[in-house]
C-alpha cells in the first residue's frame, strides 16, 4: 500500500484496526512509536546498484490498555512528516514485534488493515541462472500427459 492510499483509508475509516494475515489482532491499544523514511542502498547478485525508499510506521503495545488511536490522529502524524518523505508517494512497511521485529506490507480488507507477510527474492534471476516461468498452453500439456501417462509411455 501506498502512503497515500493509506491516508485516503484513514480519511474514510471510523475504527483503525490492524491484523496479521493469520488473523491475529494487533491489540486496540497499539501505539505508532516511529513514523520514518527507510532507504535501503544494495546491490543485487547480479551487481546492479538499487536504492529502495519505504515509509516505515512501527506500531508497539504495552501495558497502557486505554491507549486508542483515532484515524483523525494517525491523519495528523503523517501530516506531521510528510516534509521527510519530499512529496513522494512511497509503499508503506510496518515493524511489529513478534518474536523478533516483523517487517510487514499492508493491505485494507474488511474494514481492517492487513498486515501482509514479506518475503525474499532474488532481484537477478537471469544472472543467477534461476529458470523462469515457461508459459505453456494447455493443449500442450493435456499433449505431454497424453503421452507420458499413455501405456509404455515411461511415466512410471
């Protein structure tokens, strides 16, 4: 999700609630602990330079069981920082600590936002040799199953 896609969620939205993709519930009584700007320079297996910029919001429980942001409030802390994201309009990542920090994406579904598992990748996939996907038709494989599971066809 977007920053501005999150504030226009925010805009529309009368309870802020945030769960994991599992289900789980972020408890109501969160609070956002830091609101940044991530830039992560690298450079990927096959040598290409990259510079990757996220917003990074990181929510936070304690024992304060009252706490309760409001949309309006999370409205005003962005407002509040949006000088340090110089107008552009980033993917968001939210830090969540569960065993250890989670680094999550963000979604809104059923009213809800979705904090959505993130996963490695290699970004060079052709200079490392990794074979790509191969589009294949489906007359093609109803061909290939014909022939493999055909009598004497060596699929066993």
């Amino acid at each position: 999700m977007k920053l501005s896609q999150f504030k226009s969620q925010l805009a529309q939205t009368e309870n802020l609630a945030f769960v994991l993709q599992n289900g789980t519930k972020v408890p109501a009584h969160f609070h956002i602990t830091e609101v940044g700007l991530t830039t992560k320079q690298f450079t990927d297996c096959g040598n290409t330079f990259r510079i990757q910029k996220t917003a990074t919001f990181q929510l936070w429980t304690s024992v304060d069981f009252y706490h309760r942001l409001e949309p309006q409030k999370v409205l005003k802390i962005i407002e509040s920082t949006e000088s340090m994201f110089a107008g552009e309009d980033l993917d968001i990542e939210i830090e969540y600590q569960q065993e250890t920090i989670g680094k999550f994406g963000l979604e809104f579904q059923d009213n809800q936002f979705v904090l959505t598992n993130t996963k490695t990748d290699c970004l060079a996939k052709d200079n490392c040799g990794i074979p790509q996907k191969v589009k294949v038709s489906l007359d093609q494989l109803h061909e290939t199953a014909a022939s493999c599971c055909a009598p004497n066809g060596n699929c066993c």
